[in-house]
C-alpha cells in the first residue's frame, strides 16, 4: 500500500513535526502544520471553524499530503481522506522533558521572538496528560479516533518503535523507486 496522504496526531512535544518533516520529503509532499491553519497570527489570533475548515479541504484535496497537529473537533475530513494515521502515544515524562528542552532552546538558542513562558509549557504537559486519559466515548478524543479508524492507524507508545517505522518507511520507498526504475528499462 502506498501512504501519499498522512495525518500525524498526538500530543505537543510528541515529535510530530519532526517525523511529519521525514515523511514528507519521502513522498515528495510538502507537511502542514495544523497550528498554521487554526492560527491567522501565532498564538494571539485564532481563525473561526469555517476558515479552519475551507484551509483544510485545500490542502485534502491535493494528491500527497503530510498533516500534524492536535486539533480534533474540525478535522475528521483529513482522517477519513488520509491513507494513514500516525498516533504518537508518548510517556508523559518524555513528553513533558521534550517541553522544557524546547521551551529552553526557543528562549536561549534560537531566542525566539515568541512571547511562550516556562509556564505556558509546563500547562502544555498537563493539557496532554489530561488528553490522554479521555475515553474513546468523547467524540473526537485520541482514543476514540483509535477506535473508529483502526484500519489506518499506527499507534506508537515509544521512540524506538517510531525510529523503526521511519527505517521502515524509507527503504520501502527507495525499493518502490527501484522497482519503478526496473520497469522502465
């Protein structure tokens, strides 16, 4: 099966814009990051669902796409078009490290312009915690999209398992692209 449009969920600082950045290169597609299409200025104006909604179907409608982000109210057009769902489970003690090595890379690093606070990310780890103990009964929770889209689903609960299907992934499409070479000769 070929996966041309991929839909990467889970919770912040799960990693999801970092394998959304391998997958897309892999399939020659360009990755959204679902935060620039809920936001119209970065963390201070958001769009309404309608926007949200006519800026998703743009990028769905295309051939190959790569989607991360955590919304999940407004998006189930992206998961009933994506050939795959990536679910990144992660501990929350990785998660919350993750948050705090970013937060402290943004702010000293990159000293980024963006007005985020130790505070905002420590809220983020709790928020995500909280995310993952919702019951497959609330509409739209993690766990229910698991269960209502189970054929398309990976579900990955450690970094191990994450760095194996990207291995995985790329030697599939580098021998996709072997044999296609063959076939042409």
């Amino acid at each position: 099966m070929k996966f041309n449009k991929i839909h990467i969920m889970g919770c912040p600082g799960t990693g999801k814009s970092t394998l959304a950045n391998k997958l897309a290169s892999k399939i020659n597609s360009q990755f959204y990051d679902l935060d620039d299409i809920i936001w119209l200025r970065k963390y201070d104006k958001k769009r309404n669902v309608k926007e949200k909604k006519k800026l998703l179907e743009k990028i769905i409608n295309n051939k190959r796409w790569v989607i991360e982000g955590v919304s999940r109210s407004w998006i189930k057009k992206s998961l009933d078009k994506a050939d795959l769902i990536i679910f990144l489970d992660l501990p929350i003690r990785i998660i919350t490290y993750r948050l705090v090595k970013r937060y402290l890379h943004r702010k000293f690093i990159k000293k980024s312009n963006n007005n985020e606070s130790f505070k905002d990310n420590l809220e983020l780890a709790r928020l995500s915690h909280k995310l993952m103990k919702e019951s497959e009964y609330e509409k739209h929770s993690f766990n229910w999209i698991l269960k209502n889209y189970r054929k398309k689903v990976l579900h990955f609960k450690n970094q191990r398992q994450i760095d194996k299907f990207i291995d995985h992934f790329i030697k599939t499409y580098y021998l996709l692209i072997l044999i296609r070479i063959k076939c042409c000769l």
